[in-house]
C-alpha cells in the first residue's frame, strides 16, 4: 500500500488547513504522485458521498497513472513494426501498388525477424495498402531494423522517383535479448553510409579536419572520389589484375584525419591525393597478390593463422575490443546466393572462441576490411542487387 501521510501547514489560510499527499512506489521504476485534498471554499459541510466521489477518483487516476509505465515497459517488436505500418501507411497514396523490402541488420536470428516482417505487411494491408512483389513499382518501401548500444531501431524509408520519406522509431530490448546481448562481451553494431548497383571491394569517408569531407569508392579498375559538399565527383583509373578478375578484392587504407588515402589494388599499392584527385604515389608490389612493402605506407588485411571456427567463412584480423586479444572477424560460411553475418571471435590456445553475437545483413559480404581505424563491410543485397557499404563500431557488456 502506498503511504499516506497528512500535515497541518505553519502558516496559511484556515480553511486551508488539511492536506494529505501519497507517495507510490512502482517496481522497477519510482513514481511520486501527489494529492492534495482541501476544504471547499463554501459554507456547507462537505457531505460523505462527495467524500466518496473524490477519494474514488483519485484511486481510478492513480492507477491509470500507474499502469502507463507498465504499458510502455510491455510493448515489443511486433507492436513498434505496427506503429511503424500505421506511420507509412498514413503517408502513402491511396489505390497504388506498393513494393515492400524488409532488411535485419541487427543481431536477431532470421526466423525471428520472419515473424515481425509478416507482422509488418499484415498491418500495412489490414490498412489497405496494396503490397506487390514487384520491384518495378513506383513506390518502394525499404525498412530496415539495426540496433544500438541502448536497444534496436526501425528505419522506414518511402521512395517515390526522386523523392524519399524517412521514419525513426527505437525500441527497447526485451528481458530476453537484452540478457542474450549482455552474456556476450562484445557486441558489434552496422552502420550503412553508402548504396549503389556498382561493384565496390571497398569504400570509406574521410575528412581533412577542416570542414571538407570526401567518399572514396575502390572499384576493381580504380577510385572514385567524391566531393560529400559539391556532390562532385571524379575517377582515377588503375591499371590492375583486380579489374580482370572474377573475385577482384583491394582494401582502402584511411586514416582519422588527412587529405589522402591509400589503397592497395593488385598488383599496385598507391597512395592518392584527394584535395586535387591525383595520384601521389603508385608502385608495383611483388605480384597480383603480395602485399606492398618498402616505403608506401599501405597496409593489407591479414587472414588470422589457423582453420576458420566450424561454420564461418572469411576471416580478417582485427584490433583488440573490450580488453581482449587476438581477435578477429569471421563471416558466415554460404555462397553468394545466401544473407550473411558477421561474428567477433578471440583466439584461444584451446582454439577460437565468439566473444560477441552475430549481426545479419541483407546479402553476401563481398568485402570485409579492417586495417583502419574503423572497419567496414560490402555487401550485396539479394533484394535490391545493389552494393552496400557499413561501418562497424563495437561495444563492451557490462
């Protein structure tokens, strides 16, 4: 029961003489609720069925009151995909077909997600919008659920022509993934900075310090370099063994702050300047698949020693995260045809071990790169056919 306490004040009007305030304590959370209850300002005596009213009114208030903390605390991933359905839906042209991509990149399993993305699409249609399997209609939803130190998020997306609409909505974690999330020390999270239909090995943004910033795009025949300001952009063509290859691969070498960047396309390791767009410095390394070496400064993703753990594909070394050591990223074992997902293991003398869950993306990883400061991920999405680029950034359970 709530504690109940009533005063007489030092000073103030006598007909304001009592007051009584309740103090509630709610699990989990501490709310205080104050009332007070006066004297009417009239003459006749306040009869006991007004008494009565009022005391009933404020119990009915405190308890709404009270619930509106359980109610918030009880919502899950099926109702935020709802609210979410509500929010596109009430944007979207009435009587148009409407194609629907549904993307996880957080670290749900797939058969979960499946479950919310039906969801999903029954609220949209309860609501009459007419989803087509389509991709060639002129409206195309995109939703994507990622997640973040605190709890997930839902990223609506509405694309008509030239034009898009963008919707926000966080969700807490429920008790279930949360002690899921914090059972492992390491949890990685995605950040997608870039999407389009050409092949890229890897991609990356860097910024001079001084308020200029540029998109570099390695491609299997060079780098593109865009200007994030202008928008423009141009393309330095490399004469490679990239270019020719079935299964090119390069890697970007950026630091935190500058105005080049290197890069190492086989079988050359070049350094370029981004301010004139030029390359500074470009030489042979010993052939299509050594790694540079004398004085360019590029350096090459390196293939931890050792099989990979049963059920992973590519694996790139890392640097150490949340105190651990030898540690290194693994991809999932499919094809090109199949989603992957990406995995922090630490190397053990007793063999590898996953120090964090698995983070799903929409297709295939096709680049894993982790030699600057920040890692990232190409990937192509089995949905759109489109490349994505994602940066990584990694977080420490308590």
């Amino acid at each position: 029961m709530p504690h109940t306490l009533c005063a007489r004040p030092k000073q103030g009007p006598r007909d304001l003489s009592k007051g009584c305030v309740i103090i509630f304590c709610s699990s989990g959370r501490r709310a205080r609720f104050f009332f007070v209850f006066r004297v009417a300002r009239r003459n006749a005596p306040m009869m006991a069925a007004n008494r009565l009213n009022l005391s009933s009114r404020a119990i009915l208030f405190l308890f709404v009151l009270i619930g509106i903390p359980s109610a918030a605390r009880s919502a899950t991933l099926e109702d935020h995909a709802k609210e979410l359905a509500r929010e596109i839906a009430a944007a979207l042209p009435a009587q148009e077909n409407v194609s629907c991509e549904f993307r996880n990149i957080s670290s749900l399993q797939p058969d979960e997600v499946a479950g919310i993305e039906q969801v999903f699409k029954a609220e949209l249609q309860g609501l009459g919008v007419r989803l087509s399997s389509s991709s060639e209609t002129a409206i195309q939803v995109a939703v994507t659920l990622s997640e973040n130190f605190k709890g997930f998020v839902w990223t609506g997306e509405i694309h008509k022509g030239d034009s898009s609409q963008v919707f926000l909505i966080d969700a807490e974690r429920s008790p279930e993934n949360r002690s899921f999330a914090d059972a492992m020390p390491v949890t990685i999270q995605s950040e997608k900075f870039w999407e389009g239909p050409e092949r890229i090995l890897d991609a990356g943004e860097v910024s001079n310090g001084a308020g200029k910033f540029w998109l570099v795009l390695l491609l299997p025949g060079g780098l593109r370099i865009q200007d994030k300001q202008t928008g423009a952009a141009s393309t330095l063509v490399i004469g490679t063994a990239a270019s020719t290859s079935r299964d090119p691969w390069g890697n970007l070498n950026i630091g935190p702050i500058g105005n080049t960047v290197g890069l190492f396309l086989p079988p050359h390791a070049c350094t370029v300047n981004l301010e004139i767009g030029s390359l500074a410095e470009c030489l042979p390394t010993g052939g299509p698949e050594a790694p540079p070496g004398g004085r360019t400064p590029v350096e090459v993703d390196i293939t931890p020693p050792g099989p990979p753990p049963q059920g992973k594909g590519t694996q790139i070394e890392m640097g150490s995260v949340c105190g651990g050591a030898n540690q290194f990223l693994a991809t999932g074992a499919g094809d090109y045809t199949q989603t992957d997902s990406l995995q922090v293991f630490e190397t053990k003398s007793s063999g590898s071990l996953a120090v964090s869950a698995e983070l799903n993306f929409p297709g295939p990883i096709t680049g894993l790169h982790s030699v600057s400061e920040t890692p990232r991920v190409v990937v192509r999405n089995l949905t759109t056919g489109n490349y994505e680029a994602y940066r990584l950034s990694f977080s420490c359970g308590h």
